[in-house]
C-alpha cells in the first residue's frame, strides 16, 4: 500500500493507481454524482482521470488522492489539490467526489478541510478555490463548510454558470 499523504480521523489520503480503477469508477461513472459535470464517465475516461492525477504528482508534487477510510483502507472516492482554469487563470483548486453511499457522512468536509491545510502547509499559494456549476449546492455547500466564501460566478461553456468559492491563506490561518 502506498503511504497516505494526509490522515484524518476517520480516512486517510494517497495516492491513486490503476488498481484504483474499478473504486474509482463507481464514483466517477454514477450518473447521479456527476449530473453536474459536462460529461459522464467511462472507464476509459476514469483509467485517464487516474493517469492524469499520477501526473500531477510527479509534476506539481500533488494531485487528486484516493480518499479512503481508515477502519477498512476501503477507497471511497477523491479529493486533492489541483491546478484548473478558473475564468482564465490556472488557480489551485481543491476538488471532490465521495462516493454515492458514502455521501451525507461528512467525508468531503473532512477530506478537503484535510486538503486545505495541507495546501497552505507545503505551497505558497495566497489562495484556494473550489469551483463547480452553479446548479451543483452540495459541492459549494461543502466549499462553504471548509470556511470558504464566495468569490464570482461567470458564464462558461462546460457550465453555463460556473460558482467560484475561495478562501485565502490570512484566512485559513485565523
């Protein structure tokens, strides 16, 4: 087992492989979890998210991580700190998706609130994002549990509208 990057009380978080594949894709390919995003999932688009995220480690020394729990190592979904395109800036942003039976549990709260301590701990970034289409609360809810705000909603072709939440570093260190 690969060593986790970050612990939690009740999961912990490392770095995915393609053993992940079929966990991963019971997250990823649940229509009802991925309504909001501007395509569904396959398996080849997960074994591309899951090569994408290995990249990322290699190239930026994080990614999105296999969020597990800890009483079963079971993986149940993602959550990490990536680089994305935010109305025309490349801004680290903290993402997730937490797998349906799981959902409502607090694992997102605890897995990114995990993620945007490590983010201001090992980067220099003034600021965290979290961004989703307009329509998605439960992801902007989550945002805002994390003490985000907040920031900008724009139009966007994947979106339509897409809601931006931030939290900056003076912030998160209160």
């Amino acid at each position: 087992m690969e060593k986790s990057i970050i612990e939690t009380e009740r999961l912990f978080l490392r770095e995915m492989s393609m053993d992940d594949l079929e966990a991963l894709y019971a997250v990823l390919g649940d229509q009802d979890i991925m309504k909001h995003y501007p395509y569904s999932f396959d398996k080849e688009r997960v074994r591309e998210w899951i090569e994408r995220n290995m990249n990322r480690y290699k190239e930026n020394g994080f990614g999105l991580w296999a969020v597990c729990l800890k009483d079963t190592k079971e993986m149940i979904g993602d959550c990490g700190l990536t680089l994305q395109n935010i109305d025309g800036e490349m801004l680290p942003e903290i993402g997730y998706h937490i797998r349906r039976d799981c959902q409502r549990k607090g694992y997102a709260k605890e897995a990114s609130s995990a993620v945007r301590d490590w983010a201001f701990e090992k980067t220099d970034y003034p600021a965290i994002y979290s961004y989703c289409k307009y329509t998605n609360e439960p992801s902007y809810k989550t945002a805002e549990a994390i003490g985000m705000h907040f920031e900008k909603e724009y139009p966007d072709e994947a979106n339509k509208i897409t809601h931006v939440s931030v939290i900056y570093r003076s912030e998160a260190l209160r």
